[in-house]
C-alpha cells in the first residue's frame, strides 16, 4: 500500500512537472518569434570564427550588431583576411551602419534572417540562424573581406 501511495505520488510529480517544462518551450519560442518579428533585436557576439585562424571568444567584450527597420549598427571585431584597401593597424573591424535592404526573416527548422547593409565603404551580407531558444549563428560576408561566422544570442534591445 506504501509503495503504490509513493508510486502515485511519484506520477503526479512527474505529470505536472512535464506540463511546466512544455509551457517554458512553448513561451521561450513565442517570445523569440515575436521579437523577430518586430525586427527590433540585437545579436550579441559570444564567439568569432573567421574562415582561417583559431576561434575567438567575444563572451564580455560587449560585441553585438542591432537590428532595426530603418537601420543596422555593427560593432563586431572581424579576424580574417582582408583582400584590398586594408592598411595595417588601421582595421575598424565588422563596424558599420546603413538601413537594411530586403530585410526578411523565414521559419522553417530554424528562424533564417535576411538582410544586406550598403555603407560608404561596403556591402555586408548578414544571414542569421536563430533558434527557438535565442542561440544564433551569424554570418557576414563582403567584397573586401573574408566571411566571417559568429555564434552568440538574440536579446532585446537595451536602451
């Protein structure tokens, strides 16, 4: 009788604890959809991996891109090779600024945002992949430079 009184409390437990579990993945993965929607989010870079080199690690550096409608802010660091117009010690990294041109965000396993940057010096190619939990996975690509990947998170907007 003891062991069947423990046996029922054990499922119950288990029950409601599964219950909470889904309903933290299914709020985690509204909120995500719907700051990605509003197109006013900000990646923070954790990790730098250029096409050649080591991986870097960005974690506390506060490197982050923002993404709104009407612009787009880069403060990445960029390792990799530069191809033209690069004076030595005189590199900015990934910064630039411009309003984003065809700006779409897809779901389809992932999140997929879409976006390219025209500034004065550049085009930048942005893609990103970002999961239902907020992890994305960032790749900039340009005319002067090698491309370069990112992993970091999707957070909102600090003001």
């Amino acid at each position: 009788m003891k062991t069947l009184r423990i046996f029922y409390t054990l499922a119950v437990l288990f029950i409601f604890g599964s219950t909470t579990a889904q309903n933290k993945s299914e709020k985690a993965h509204t909120s995500i959809e719907t700051l990605l929607n509003s197109k006013n989010f900000e990646f923070i870079a954790n990790t730098a991996i250029p096409l050649s080199g080591p991986t870097k690690n960005l974690v506390g550096s506060n490197y982050s891109i923002t993404f709104t409608p009407e612009m787009v802010t880069s403060n990445l660091p960029f390792y990799g090779r530069a191809y033209s117009g690069m004076v030595m010690g005189r590199d900015k990294g990934m910064r630039f600024k411009g309003k984003p041109e065809n700006f779409n965000i897809e779901k389809s396993k992932e999140y997929q945002v879409n976006t390219s940057v025209t500034s004065e010096n550049d085009t930048y190619e942005i893609l990103m992949s970002v999961s239902d939990s907020g992890y994305a996975t960032l790749i900039i690509s340009t005319n002067d430079r090698g491309t370069i990947t990112y992993q970091g998170e999707v957070v909102q907007i600090q003001m």
